[in-house]
C-alpha cells in the first residue's frame, strides 16, 4: 500500500486556498481534514509570518473570528503552487 500523506506544502497551500476570501477555523479544520493540532500548528506559524490575518466580524450581533490571506499571503500561495508543480 502506498503511503499518500500530505507535505507541510501541501497543507498549507489547502489552508491558504480555502482561506482567500475568509473562513472559519472550523471550516478550514473540516474542508483541510486536519486533526485539532495540526490547526493548533498551522494558524498561529501564517499568521505571525503576516501570510494570515485574524478578522472579528460581527453577525447578528454574534463576534465570529475569521481567518484571511494578507498580500502576502496571496503572494506566498502563488509560490507554494509554482514550487510542488515543479516537483510533480
């Protein structure tokens, strides 16, 4: 059986893409599939890189924290996609 787990690249690059326009932790918890500590892992490494930014937005009167590609971010997602199709 051949081993098919994902690179720290290729994590990254799911939480990024997913993360474009904003989203949940939740969200990128479930559509990412990665385990409550890998999330623990991920988010605080982008987001004191400045390649994630935390936003509190306010529905229904409810604070909701989203997670966000700064320019950098956006940058830094065209790279990691140059660099793993470049490695095939």
């Amino acid at each position: 059986m051949v081993n098919v787990r994902r690179s720290e690249f290729e994590i990254i690059r799911e939480i990024l893409t997913l993360s474009r326009h904003g989203t949940k932790r939740t969200e990128i918890l479930y559509q990412c599939n990665l385990s409550y500590t890998q999330l623990q892992k991920y988010l605080p490494f982008l987001i004191e890189r400045d390649i994630m930014e935390e936003q509190h937005v306010k529905n229904n009167g409810n604070s909701t924290k989203i997670y966000k590609l700064t320019q950098k971010g956006n940058l830094f997602l065209e790279d990691i996609g140059k660099a793993l199709s470049h490695l095939g």
